[in-house]
C-alpha cells in the first residue's frame, strides 16, 4: 500500500444521476415479477427473441409470466438448445423506468446481444492464444499492445521494456489533460522490475562502466537508453525524457553513422535494448561502503499451541534440507547469503551458531521492552560452515520447548531484534517469521481484539483494515532504513489482527501467507511449498525505485508492497520476483502524437551477493487525440490490476459501500464515453463495449464481489484484511486469473495439456463432469454427483464418488494417487502443467457437488450471484447499461 496517509479515492466520479445508490450487496436489480406482462402485438417488423441459456427463476429471467414454448423457426428445440425460452407478446403494466423494462426489452434486441458477449469471455481469451500464442513478440514498435497475460508467447527485446517487466493499461496515451477526463480510462503502468525470464529468453545483460559509473542525463537524471538522440557527430546528446544537451563523456564518444546512430549501437545494451542492469558505484551505497552479503533470520514462535500441533517439528525438519537450496548468483558455487536462528514466547531465544562450537549456545533476553541482540559473532553465519551445528540446534529445538504451557507471544519485538541483528552486522536481510495467536503478552505492540463485524457497511468499515499505529509504523521506517523485509507465516485459529500484523510485511516488500486452524496431516505440504518457494526466489534488498516520464505527463501514485517518504522514490526493503509496483500517471501538459510517452524505471538494489546494481526499464507509448486510438490500445488486464488497487487503497480512506459506487461509476462511465464517441451510430437499446475490454464488465464485477469489497459480516475480517494485502503486491498475471479463475473440463479432456476453459458459471458445470478451477492461488477439483464411477475409479482408485471423504484437502496432487491410466495420468498432467504457469505454490481442495465444501468452490464462480451478495455477470451488466444511457441522455 501506498505508505503516504490515505487520499480520497482518485477516480473522478461522473455526475451524479439522481437514481438510487448501490445497495451493500452490489447493484440491486428488482425481480422481473414485479411487472407482469400482458398480452400485446409486438412491433411489426419484430421477430420472436430467443433467449439462450436461460431458465424460468432464473436471476436475469426473473420467471414472472414466461413460459417455455417450441423454438422458433432457426431455432430448433433440440437437446443442444435445452432450454431456450421465446419472449414475446407483452408489453409493461407500469412507468417504471428504474427496471429491466424500459432498457432491456425495448424490442429484445440487446439482452440478445448481452447473452452473445457473455458467451465470449472465455472466447476472447482463447482467440487471443490462438492469434498470437507461441509467437515471438518484438518489442521495436512504439505504443505496441502485447499479447495478454494469458497467452504463451516468446519476447525479444528490440527497444522497449518486455511486458513482462512492465504492462500499461493503455499503450496509446491521449495528448490532452481535457481527454484523459473525458474518457477516464486509467493510465497507468503495472511494473514488476525483477520479474523472472524464461529460459528460452535471453536474460540481462549486465553493464560495467567502471569507476565512472553509468552515463546519466545532467538535468533530470534519467539513465542513457534507447531514447536519447546523439548529436553534432556524437559529440552531445539530447535527452529524450526532458530534451536537455548533454556532453558525452571523452571514454563514451563513438561516431555516427549517415542514418545518425552511434556505430556501436548494438554493442551496447543500454543504447539498443529496453531493460539492462548498470554495475553501481560506491556513490550508490550507503556511506559510500560496498555492501555486505544479505542475511535471512528464521524467527519460529514456539508457544503451547505450535509444539502441540507439530508445526514446530515440521518447520525445523524442513530447514536442515531447505538451507541448502538459499538462492545464489548465477555460477556461483554457493549461497552468499548467511544464516540466524531465534525462538520466542514471552521472551526471545538468539542461538550461537559458529562453526567451531561442539553444540549450539541460546541466550535469552527477556526485557522485551528494550529489544537488543545479545550476540553478534556466531549469530549470522555461512550455512555451509556451520551446517553440523546448525542441523543439531534444529533437533534440538522441538524437544526443548516440548514441555511448554506458554501460550502467550510478542511480536513487536521479534521484528525490533530482526532489525538490530542486521544493524549490527552492517547488512539487509529477510526475517522469516512463524506465528499463530494475536501478541496479548506485555510488550510492546501488544493488540487487543477489535475484530466487531457490526461495522460492516458503515462509515466506520475503513477502521477494520487500518493498521494500529505506533511502534508498528515506527518499524516499518526501520526496517526499510535498514533494508529489512518481513515475511509472515500466519497459523491462526482465530481472530489475529491480520491488519496490523501484516502493515510491516506489506510496506517492507515482504509477503504475509495464511493457514486457518493449521493442521500437519492436511496443510503441512501446501506450507512447506510456500516456505520453500519462499526462500528459494530470486530477490533484491535495500531497493530504491524512482519512474521518470518525458514531459507532458508524471507519475503521481503508486501502489504495492511499498514504503513511500515522499512522492518520488519508491523504497523496498526488498524485492523479489513476484512484486509488482502499480504506478498511475497524470498530465501536466500537452503530449505530441509524433515524440510519444516515454517511461523509464529505474530500481536500485543489492543482489544476493552483496552487489550493488541498477536495473533500467524503458517503454515507449503512442499518443493520440483520438479516443478512439486508446480505446482500441487497452489492456483489460492491466485496467483491472489497477482498479482493484487503487480501491483497495481508497478503503482505508472512504467507506467501502463509497468505494464500490465509484467503481461502478467509472466503469459506465469509461463505457458511456466509447459509445458517445468512438463507436458507430446503434440503437440507444444495445450495449456496445469496445473490442479491447470486451471481458472488462465481468472482471469489473468480479471484483466488486472480493472479500474486502463485498460487505458482508460472514466474511471473517482477517480474511478480508488478507485478500487486500494480497492484491496490493500483485502483477498482472496473477490478478487476472483471481478475478477471472479458469474452469476446465477434465473427464473428457482432449489430448492438449491444459483442455480450453469455460465460462466460470454454474451452469457450465454439468452432473455428470469433473472441473477444474484455478485462481492462481487454489486448484478445486470439482465431482459431480453423477460423475461415473469408472471416473472415479481411474481418479482416486475407489469405487464410487460415496467413497470419497467429505473434505479431502491436501497440497498438489498428493491425494490424487497415480495411477496407470488414461484418466488419472491425464488430470495429473493438467494440474502439472497449471502449477508450472503459476510463480507461487497452489493448494489442492477436493469437492463433491452437494458438499458443504462446495460453498467455497461456488464463490470463485464469478460469473453467478455472489454467495455473500453482489450481482451476476447478466445482473450487472443490465446495471452498468442502465448508468451507460442515463449518461448519454
């Protein structure tokens, strides 16, 4: 989260329209039963209007006087078209102007329409991994849309940034400030500056301009790169961000060539590619010192309830293995990184680890009050050095606590010792901690319960996902001053104030992972794939981000598991591979259609090696004084990353029931403005959405039925604190999939890896089928009750779906045996090939149809009615359409 005190939410609302507010739940439809229809001759000229998919009752139907009748001529009723219902002869009893009547069946022509764009959301998808998947996507063009996030394609940097380091929500900026307010459609970039590079791509190449350092622009200070024009024979050069001259350096001179380019072009990366790393020099580290190698502290709570459950056993067996896989530099022989040991309760335990030592020392500090770490030597240390000592302190650990009746914790103090080990030992580094109760010792940071779901859905919501100030917020500033990053491993059983808990991870760069009511046998897998995901990453420390524009526009908000102390630089504890930084941008003048947006982000870091480097991302971007050009440059996924962000920011603000008014309003608005201005003259009855967000609505209200902007008092507040912590470090990639998850057939999959999804509806779930659905962070294997038991024979290696316990949960495919056949081998390379394309570990939930686990699987079909509220694909749709005419009219 943006660290600054929170703003009013940025989104300009359109005028209001005098019409009733968004009710808790979301956009509040009344039933169609209301109005009655009656006898009429339809319009001549009208034919009957088929309506596919949908059944009397149903929510978009309402089932008030419809009756199911023969299909029309083309439209045959056929098992194929079960449940195809005619409409016509009718016409409404009353004036009543909010509903359905007067926009949805003004000749039946746009429902028609609707029911045609909703059955293209999976579509659009697929059309796009057909059109473009397994292609090689160059980045020389300017303003170039990439493929989507979705799709598997191959980058050759020419120029400009990959998308996989940076994605903009639209690649055509408007020239004008008056533009950008008009359309409102968001610009923004969603940067993930260390993203990871597959293999078949070529990775960074690394930069080393000695002791003078890399060449930078004498005014705006942005890093040469493709953008900078060379002048009066190669003697000058202009910069592209903010035109200034500038002399080149007596060892940088090259000539030019008769087109005007420098003759070494290709040979430098920094002159011919989009991203590059520079060697630092001593002037970018701290006291001008080079940095120490990093180190990782593993801080484990070892209170009543984490012995007794085993968690402690099981986190110290997995060490002794996990150690020695700590991330090292490429051809490096080992890690660099050095590794500490604390327990704690009441009191804290620092372990003596030095290599010469026959057994590992503790040392206790019980005056939390005044954190200090009672050693230095021996409390870092190489792993390889040590190993003997280390893996005996390991063993040791469960069985010294196993007697424990301590069931108080500390917090506070844990990440203050954290902060002075590394202080002491002049290095950054990461704190993993392991903790399972709300901190009610005395100490400092104690929390209290403020967990009261009778705010929900008044003013006061925000409070619940504030943090508690105080030391919380004076820790944050410490450990980012000292390149500290916290990672928290969260084993509730109950309310813990995830809120707070979790401030100093989410501003530090650090990651917050939740396991409710924990229990070895059937969560300890899925936990032990986090922790080694976790630690195995590639990461940054110590990092400072700064994003410079050419002038005309300027950043000025940013989101993501960021600390911000003033409006410019960016600073990360650290960063790994999976953090990504939203950056929204605004315009303080007029941009030229020939000279482009120029992006360049630029992130100063220490590596695992104790390096000091600067990593360089340039994008350029088109500009226009066509709406019809940024229209046609969207990127929904990037749009929606952003959306979801900036609200989750503005709920610690305004109240939430504010925020999701906002949002809608927006939406209809972006949507009323395309219609207004850019597409062709159509009856004010259809809705027409542009070919670039043609998926947009049903992301939209996906996200308006997330935990944290539901609204509902069901919903555990932890669980709604953590799903907005989440999203805040988010890419692109893995927003997408939570908004919309995939829903793949699997009982009769054809021979593909992964089957085609289908729309994430119920009722593309059928009796007799088995699904998948994945939303990046949980895969549901899901039974109908029908399913055959040769199926689930093959699957499970038992009879019948009654044989089958009722909540099977387990980690990958650990409860999935394999077996030799078609249908096991196939499920199995399916969720294979699945958690390969997702960058962290996914836990596996098996549900039988009618279960009461089913309850979770059915709120990820975002496509239906929220089960805690909120509306339907179709439901909304008909909202947003309602708000679109009443802003054209």
């Amino acid at each position: 989260t943006s660290s600054a005190a929170p703003q009013p939410f940025q989104m300009s609302p359109p005028t209001p329209m005098g019409h009733a507010p968004l009710s808790p739940q979301g956009p509040q439809l009344p039933p169609l039963s209301a109005c009655p229809p009656m006898a009429a001759s339809p319009p001549v000229g009208v034919p009957p209007m088929v309506m596919p998919n949908c059944q009397p009752g149903s929510p978009l139907m309402g089932g008030g006087g419809f009756q199911p009748q023969a299909g029309p001529q083309g439209f045959p009723q056929q098992p194929g078209n079960r449940g195809l219902i005619v409409l016509q002869n009718f016409k409404c009893h009353c004036k009543c102007s909010i509903l359905y009547w007067d926009h949805v069946f003004q000749y039946l022509q746009w429902p028609f329409k609707m029911m045609l764009l909703s059955a293209k959301q999976t579509q659009v998808i697929e059309d796009d991994q057909v059109k473009r998947g397994g292609q090689l996507y160059t980045t020389n063009l300017r303003g170039q849309v990439p493929p989507f996030v979705t799709t598997s394609f191959s980058v050759q940097d020419q120029g400009n940034a990959s998308p996989r380091f940076m994605r903009c929500t639209t690649y055509s900026f408007p020239c004008t400030s008056d533009l950008a307010k008009q359309c409102q459609v968001p610009l923004a970039t969603i940067i993930k500056p260390l993203a990871s590079v597959p293999k078949n791509e070529t990775p960074l190449y690394i930069v080393n301009h000695g002791e003078a350092g890399p060449i930078r622009c004498n005014r705006c200070k942005a890093y040469m790169c493709p953008f900078m024009l060379f002048i009066d024979g190669g003697r000058r050069y202009q910069c592209g961000f903010c035109n200034c001259v500038n002399e080149v350096p007596v060892q940088y001179f090259q000539h030019l060539d008769h087109m005007g380019r420098r003759l070494d072009m290709y040979e430098r990366p920094e002159l011919s590619l989009g991203s590059y790393e520079f060697t630092a020099t001593l002037d970018y580290c701290k006291n001008n010192k080079p940095p120490n190698p990093p180190a990782y502290i593993f801080v484990i709570d070892v209170s009543y309830n984490n012995i007794k459950s085993g968690l402690v056993k099981l986190i110290c067996d997995e060490l002794k293995t996990l150690l020695d896989q700590l991330p090292k530099e490429e051809g490096a022989e080992g890690s660099a990184i050095k590794v500490g040991f604390v327990t704690y309760n009441k009191i804290l335990h620092f372990y003596n680890v030095k290599s010469a030592l026959a057994q590992p020392q503790m040392m206790v500090v019980s005056d939390v009050a005044e954190m200090f770490v009672p050693l230095l030597d021996g409390f870092l240390v190489n792993f390889q050095e040590s190993r003997a000592v280390i893996n005996n302190l390991l063993e040791q650990i469960p069985d010294m606590f196993s007697d424990t009746n301590e069931s108080e914790t500390v917090f506070a103090p844990v990440i203050q010792a954290g902060v002075e080990a590394l202080k002491a030992a002049e290095c950054s580094g990461k704190l993993f901690i392991f903790h399972s109760s709300l901190p009610m010792a005395e100490a400092p940071g104690k929390l209290k319960n403020r967990d009261d779901r009778k705010l929900v859905n008044t003013e006061k919501e925000k409070t619940l996902f504030q943090a508690q100030r105080g030391i919380y917020e004076q820790l944050t500033k410490e450990c980012v001053n000292q390149g500290c990053c916290v990672d928290l491993f969260l084993f509730p059983n109950q309310y813990v104030d995830l809120a707070t808990m979790a401030d100093v991870p989410a501003h530090t760069g650090g990651s917050v992972y939740k396991y409710s009511n924990f229990q070895v046998q059937v969560d300890g897998q899925h936990f032990l794939s986090d922790l080694r995901q976790d630690v195995k990453k590639s990461i940054g420390f110590d990092a400072m981000m700064r994003v410079r524009t050419s002038t005309g526009f300027r950043a000025t908000d940013f989101y993501g598991a960021i600390y911000m102390n003033n409006t410019t630089d960016v600073e990360m504890a650290a960063v790994d591979c999976e953090k990504a930084v939203t950056v929204e941008f605004k315009h303080d003048d007029t941009l030229s259609e020939d000279v482009g947006a120029l992006i360049q982000c630029a992130l100063l870091y220490t590596s695992i090696s104790g390096q000091r480097r600067l990593r360089v991302h340039n994008l350029s971007l088109a500009c226009s004084s066509q709406l019809s050009d940024l229209y046609k440059s969207c990127e929904t996924d990037a749009l929606i990353n952003f959306f979801a962000k900036s609200a989750y920011h503005a709920m610690l603000a305004q109240p939430v029931k504010v925020v999701r008014e906002i949002l809608v309003k927006q939406t209809a608005h972006m949507l009323a403005c395309y219609r207004k201005n850019c597409a062709s003259p159509s009856a004010a009855s259809q809705l027409i959405l542009p070919d670039a967000m043609k998926v947009f609505p049903v992301y939209m209200n996906s996200l308006l039925k997330t935990p944290a902007l539901v609204g509902s008092a069901e919903l555990s507040t932890d669980d709604r604190a953590f799903h907005r912590l989440s999203v805040m470090a988010m890419g692109v990639e893995e927003s997408q999939v939570l908004f919309y998850p995939r829903l793949i057939p699997v009982v009769r999959a054809p021979s593909e890896a992964v089957p085609s999804a289908v729309r994430c509806s119920e009722e593309r779930l059928s009796d007799t089928g088995a699904f998948l659905l994945e939303n990046g962070q949980c895969i549901f294997l899901w039974l109908g009750q029908a399913c055959p038991p040769d199926i689930i024979q093959n699957f499970f290696n038992v009879p019948s779906l009654a044989h089958l316990g009722t909540d099977m949960v387990s980690d990958g495919t650990s409860s999935l045996p394999e077996l030799d056949n078609g249908h096991s081998k196939k499920l199995h390379s399916i969720i294979c090939a699945i958690s390969q394309q997702r960058s962290s570990s996914t836990k596996m939930v098996i549900v039988k149809q009618k279960d009461r686990s089913e309850m979770l699987f059915r709120q990820h079909l975002v496509e239906d009615k929220g089960l805690y509220g909120g509306a339907s694909y179709m439901d909304f749709l008909c909202y947003v359409h309602r708000e679109i005419r009443q802003l054209l009219t």
